[in-house]
C-alpha cells in the first residue's frame, strides 16, 4: 500500500478501517492521549496524520515528520496544531466545522437553562435524600430565561445557532464580535456594553492569541451579579482563576462551564466546589449522530489529502 497514515487518539474501528482500504495504518488504542515521544516517534515516514484536540501538533513534530502532506483534526477546533508552521511545510490542515454547530448551540443553551433553574442542584439534592420538605414558596430560586438579555461573544456559526434558539424565548440578543454580522437579527455591541447588560454572557469564540484569557478578572468585573458566565468554546478563552474569584466574590449569579484551561479537571478542582456552577466534560458535540458525521469529514479530509484531492473543509 502506497500510503501511512497515523492516528494519535483513540478513534472509531469502522472508520479506521474505511482508511485502511488506502492506507497502512498506525494507530493509538487508549483513552488517554499519546506522549509526545511516541507521536514523534511514529509519525517520521507517515503521508496523513489523524489527530484531535488532546494531540499538540508543534513543531517539533511537524518538523520529525519528512512525508506528512495532510493533517485532518477531528474537531472544529485547530488551536492544537501549529497552522502557521504547518501550512509553511506545504501541509494541507482538514478540520469539521458546521456538522456540529447545532449539537454545540443545544449544549450551550441546556447549560444555561440548567444554571439558571438550578436543574442540576435539583437533581443532586433529590439524590442525596435532601428532598424533605414539601413545595415551599422560596425553595430552590432561580432567575427566569424567557424575555432576558443574551450577550453572545462570537458570531460565527455556533453564535447564530445559539440566537436562532434564543429568539424562541423572547430573548433580546446583543452580540459582539470583530465585524458586526447583516444575517443576524441582533444588536452589534461593544465587549463592555455586552458583558454590563446581558443576563447571560455566552462565549463562542475559538481560542487564538487575540482571544486568550478574552474573559479576564477586569471583564467578570463588569458583569451583573444577577447574570450568568456561559462557556463552550474553550477553556483558555476565559482567564479560570478569575471566574473563580468571580464566584467566590458573588460578582456573577453564576456559571455554566463546558471547557477547561486543562482538561480532564479532577474533582478537586475549585469549580467543583460551586452550587451555582454547572460542569459538563467537554461535550459540546458529543452526540452519535455528530460524531459520525465529524468522523466521515474528518476521514474525507484525511484521505483527500493522501490523494491530492480539495479537502472537504480545510484550515
Ligand atoms: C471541537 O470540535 O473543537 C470541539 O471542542 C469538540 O467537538
């Protein structure tokens, strides 16, 4: 077989075995991500990498690989991969926007209805046989939804599938992001004027070196203690020690956290400590249907590449 391919997490058999009908196939079998070492060390003679967001695609690495013509990520995200470098080697980089838009936006508005209304507390304190007092007029409070204000930082793709579901619960959306958008039905805002009026500060941009801790200590300062922080983009876009001094200080109601500056996070971490804090383990589009269909774009990206083809979406 002409072809190498290495695929540095542990991915889907049968589509694993869809590349093999091209390629010879090198891949890692654990859950947990590979070390440096064993990437560098069997990435040297391979045409296509498969990585995702857990592999650190540096130099380093792209310089131990001497054939490597295609990188596809299996994610929309690509913060993990040097492009600039990358693209410098004449190596085409595949990633898997718009098939999980919808799955993320269903994600980010679950997470804000279930801060706001407390779902998970609700949940927690039923099991824990906590229950025990009949339906009382100031039981379990939390903050309404429908008619509230919605910052959105980021209009991309997954912004606008956030507002389009926002606009069913009356929402008045304010956004803000480089350009003001014309195919949104919402109010183009300054960062601060977002951050001072929205009840809900949803963060969807991707984390690059403009967009890095965006959402620091001096910016939670400006937001409502009756509002709530809403994050599933990136961890590292929102500074984490000063959300949790956020909390700790109560300048917000609360928070809804999907991503984190390092993950996995363990149960000792201080978010965890939070009532008003709902964590998800980076799930945004984790649902059968979106992930097969990642897989299918990211395999097709993958194999584009090897044979010279267009990538379906490319970097
Ligand atoms: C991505 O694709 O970048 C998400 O974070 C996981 O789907």
């Amino acid at each position: 077989m002409s072809f190498k391919v290495l695929i540095t997490f542990k991915f889907f058999q049968n589509w694993i075995e869809k590349i093999k009908e091209h390629a010879e196939v090198i891949t890692w079998n654990e859950e947990r991500a590979p070390d440096k070492k064993w990437i560098i060390d069997n990435i040297k003679d391979v045409d296509g990498l498969l990585c995702t967001l857990i592999n650190k695609i540096d130099k380093e690495i792209i310089d131990s690989a001497k054939k490597l013509k295609v990188i596809s990520t299996y994610s929309v995200g690509y913060d993990h991969i040097d492009v600039k470098y990358a693209k410098s080697k004449n190596i085409k980089i595949g990633y898997t926007p718009e098939v999980l838009t919808e799955t993320t936006a269903d994600l980010i508005f679950g997470l804000l209805l279930a801060v706001s209304r407390r779902i998970v507390e609700g949940d927690k304190l039923i099991r824990e046989g906590k229950w025990n007092i009949p339906w009382q007029p100031d039981f379990l409070l939390g903050y309404d939804v429908y008619g509230k204000t919605l910052g959105i930082i980021g209009m991309g793709r997954i912004g606008k599938a956030v507002a389009r579901r926002a606009k069913g619960f009356n929402m008045r959306i304010i956004y803000n992001s480089r350009t003001p958008k014309n195919d949104v039905e919402a109010e183009f805002v300054t960062l601060d004027q977002l951050l001072k009026e929205a009840d809900f500060v949803v963060v969807t941009v991707d984390l690059n070196e403009s967009t890095y801790h965006l959402i620091n200590e001096e910016r939670l300062r400006l937001m409502k203690p009756t509002s709530f922080l809403i994050n599933a983009s990136r961890g590292k876009v929102v500074d984490e020690n000063a959300l949790i001094k956020a909390l700790k200080e109560k300048w917000i109601a609360g928070a809804a956290v999907d991503v984190f500056e390092n993950e996995p996070i363990s149960s000792n971490h201080p978010l965890v400590r939070f009532n008003n804090v709902v964590l998800t383990p980076h799930i945004g589009s984790a649902t059968i249907e979106t992930r097969n269909k990642m897989a299918e774009i990211a395999v097709n990206n993958l194999l584009n590449g090897l044979l010279g083809k267009k990538l379906i979406y490319e970097v």
